[in-house]
C-alpha cells in the first residue's frame, strides 16, 4: 500500500512538472543550441529562461520513454505553452530554424551590422568589433588581412543566418563563403601584407 501511495505522488508530481509553464496559448520564442551541448544543459537551461517547469522531470520522462536521442545545435521557435514532452519533441525532432539573410554587394560592415541585429542574427556592436579586430575569431582564414578588418571579406549572398546565431559565427560563416567563392577558385594567392 506504502509502494503504491509513493508511486501515485511521484506520478503527481512528475504530471505537475511536464505541464507547460504557462496554460494558455503564447507565442514562440528563439532559443539557441550552442554547438556540443548535451541533452541536459539544453533543459537546464530551457528552465532558467523560463520555458520548461522541470528540466529533472523531462530528462526522466525521457529515460522512461526510451526516446534518447541528441539535440542539433541551431536556433530553435519554442514557447513556455508546450508541455515538457512537446518541447524535448521539438528539440530532438524538428529541424532548427533556417533563415535566409541577403548581403547585398557594396554594403559596408556597418551596414551588414544593422541588417544582421535587425534580423536577430547578431548584436551589432560585437558583429563591429570583430570587424574591426578579426584575431578574436576562433579560425581567421589566411587571406584575411587581421590588422585591415574583415571590410571587404564579407561575401555578398544569401545566407542562412538564424536569429541568435552571435557575431563569431555569422563572421566565420561569410568569411568562409569568401573563402569558397573567391579565395580558392582563384588559386588560394598569398596575401601581400
């Protein structure tokens, strides 16, 4: 009888966590999966923005499920209305969020600056500052001149940017499609510096 009363309480509780945050119907919100993060900090974090009740309570209800799986980095459309089950769901399942930004030839980096912090893609403070000193990036290709900046290195196309992407990773990624369309058909020069 004992065993049986526990397991109804944890049964409560546990139906009390998965409920979503908020009963009613609220729009969705980005949140980003950074690169190497696993199942775990994901939720946790997940709570502390406020979109889950439990992030304990989902990582058990997922072990029970035996639905493991790994969440893909990338920006994700998420609200505090899914239940605990729909929104580990939505990570393990759906595709990120793809956004498609067009750089426009002839655009300064300020200009590429504002278009990127109106698209949510980066801030456009840090997006200049890397511009301005390129060594803060994780891999500065070498036909980079670091001591001129990045002006002229961001490729104008149409990029996938998803919102929340952060200045580092929207910089290597034009960077690297300069590299492709520019740099290595042309042979891969050695910059003069």
């Amino acid at each position: 009888m004992l065993a049986l009363v526990a397991a109804a309480i944890v049964g409560g509780l546990l139906f009390a966590a998965l409920k979503p945050v908020v009963e009613a119907r609220t729009p969705t919100q980005y949140f980003r999966v950074k690169d190497g993060e696993g199942v775990r900090q994901v939720l946790e974090r997940a709570e502390a923005q406020g979109l889950l009740n439990s992030s304990a309570a989902v990582r058990l209800m997922n072990r029970l499920s035996e639905q493991p799986g790994t969440i893909r980095a990338g920006t994700y459309e998420l609200s505090p209305s899914m239940t605990g089950q729909e929104l580990l769901g939505a990570l393990l399942r759906a595709a990120p969020v793809r956004q498609d930004v067009l750089i426009r030839e002839g655009l300064s980096a300020i200009e590429t600056a504002r278009i990127l912090a109106n698209k949510r893609v980066a801030d456009k403070k840090a997006f200049l500052e890397l511009c301005r000193d390129p060594k803060q990036l994780s891999h500065l290709p070498n036909f980079v001149i670091a001591r001129k900046g990045l002006e002229g290195y961001l490729f104008p196309d149409t990029h996938n940017l998803p919102p929340l992407l952060g200045a580092r990773d929207a910089a290597e990624q034009l960077l690297s499609t300069f590299e492709q369309k520019v740099y290595k058909p042309l042979g891969s020069p050695t910059p003069q510096k």
